[in-house]
C-alpha cells in the first residue's frame, strides 16, 4: 500500500509540475509576469542552463555536420549520450535511416547484370561496438588505439539489427554488397569472421584500408578512391551508408546517401 501511495503522490507532482498554474508560479519565480507556455519548459527557464537540452542540441550539431573535427564528447553529455544509445531512440534513429534506404532501393529498376552495388561501411553501421564503449564512457575517454583493437580482435561484435535488416532486403532486391572500412589488413581475417557470425553471409567483397597506400590520408580520400576504383570496373555504386559523414563524402559517393546516428567519434 505504502507503494501505491508513493506512486500516486509522486504523479501527482508530475501532473501539478505539468499544469500552466505551475509554470505560473516558475515564471513568478524568475521574476517574470507572465505564464510560460509548459512547452518551453525544456527550452530554458529565464535562462537557466539545462544539461539535457544543451546535449541535444550537441547530438544535433554532429549529425548534421555543423560541429566537425571534435576528438571526444562533451564530459558534461556522457549520460545522455549513453542514456540515448542505449535507449530506444537510437534504434528508432537508425530504423528510420535504413527504413528510407529500403523505400529508395525497392523503387528502383536495377539493369539486372550483376553491377548494382550497395555500399556498407562497417563500425557503428554493420558492426556495432556498443559493448566497448558502454566501457569507455561512450566516447567520453578519448580513443584508445590499443583497447579499441583488442576489442576489435575478439571479433564479438554484434550487428546492428538495422543495418542487418536492410542488408537481407537488398540481398533479395538483387544488390550486390560491398564493405569499406577504415580497419586496417591485420583485421581483415576477424572482420571476415566477425561479419559471417553476425549475419552478413553473403557478400561481393570486403575492402580494408592498404596501409601503404593510404597511410596518412583521411578516410574522405581512402573511400573516394576505393569507390573510384569499383566504378572504373563498371560497377555503379546505387546506394551508400555509413554512421561518418567521411563515409558519404567525396568523390563517387553514389547515387544516394544514407548517414546513420553516431555521437560517440569523428572519422575525417
Ligand atoms: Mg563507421
């Protein structure tokens, strides 16, 4: 019983928190002379900083390519980052990508020769390292060669189910799937396994970046030209997604894009 009272007293200074008579009294509080609407609550009480709001006006700025070239998250949005990726609203996020992908794919007329390519990234777009970074404060710490690598090793990473989805339904349509990475040759035979043990069984090709010809280039420049060569064989890149704006920027980006959620790392 005593739970039930709990309960019922705690809605109750939600509904009472919720009502215009309240934010009436919020206002009074800040000195001001009029009711604020319950809506712009979240938005700022006379100016007061709001963490929460602040951090997802961060996650904003990434996705859409306004904040660039950052090395870690903001300590301060450790928690609502976490608190997003782990909650609903990434997947949900993510449905809505790939959702758009297979409504795009499946209205096209593919010629039907075999040359119709898909182009998967892998890292937080087929492969999912959410149980590292649960680990490592979610892209707070900043990147650590060494532990992200030995992660890598264990080959253990889930897909995203997304992605996975979407990867089945082009398969069906007739596409042909490619995988560019950033992972270097020492992980092509893990990220091999790793793919096939998440799902992704069948598959024209695994590009992994060659050390040699593209040590110190960016990803933009690495990907550019590996798309490049795909289509100098007479392939046409139909569709592309990735969770880096480096994954769909540059040359031969293909005919469309698809940018995946990712507030944790920046790739240039
Ligand atoms: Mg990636």
């Amino acid at each position: 019983m005593k739970l039930v009272a709990l309960i019922f007293s705690l809605s109750t200074i939600i509904i009472s928190l919720a009502t215009p008579s309240s934010c009436h009294n919020l206002a009074l509080e800040h000195g001001l002379t009029f009711s604020i609407f319950p809506l712009r609550l979240k938005s700022g009480l006379g100016g007061h900083y709001i963490p929460q709001t602040s951090c997802s006006s961060w996650r904003l700025g990434v996705e859409a390519h306004n904040i660039i070239e950052w090395t870690s998250i903001p300590k301060e949005c450790e928690d609502y980052v976490g608190n997003y990726l782990l909650g609903k609203q990434y997947r949900e996020d993510s449905k809505a990508v790939t959702e758009e992908a297979y409504k795009y794919a499946k209205n096209l007329n593919l010629v039907g020769d075999g040359k119709d390519i898909w182009i998967f990234d892998i890292d937080e777009t087929s492969l999912s390292n959410l149980p590292y970074y649960a680990d490592h404060g979610f892209g707070v710490e900043k990147y650590n060669a060494t532990s992200f690598n030995e992660w890598v090793d264990l080959g253990t990473a889930p897909p995203l189910p997304e992605s996975l989805k979407l990867y089945k339904r082009l398969l069906r349509l007739g596409f042909k799937v490619v995988f560019l990475t950033g992972r270097p040759q020492s992980q092509r035979d893990i990220t091999l396994k790793n793919l096939k043990n998440a799902g992704y069984t069948t598959f024209h090709t695994l590009i992994v970046k060659d050390s040699t010809e593209y040590n110190g280039k960016t990803a933009v420049t690495y990907k550019s030209s590996e798309r490049n060569k795909l289509e100098e064989k007479g392939y046409r890149i139909v569709g592309n997604i990735g969770d880096q704006w480096s994954d769909i920027l540059g040359t031969n980006i293909g005919n469309r894009t698809f940018k995946l959620p990712d507030p944790m790392y920046y790739i240039s």
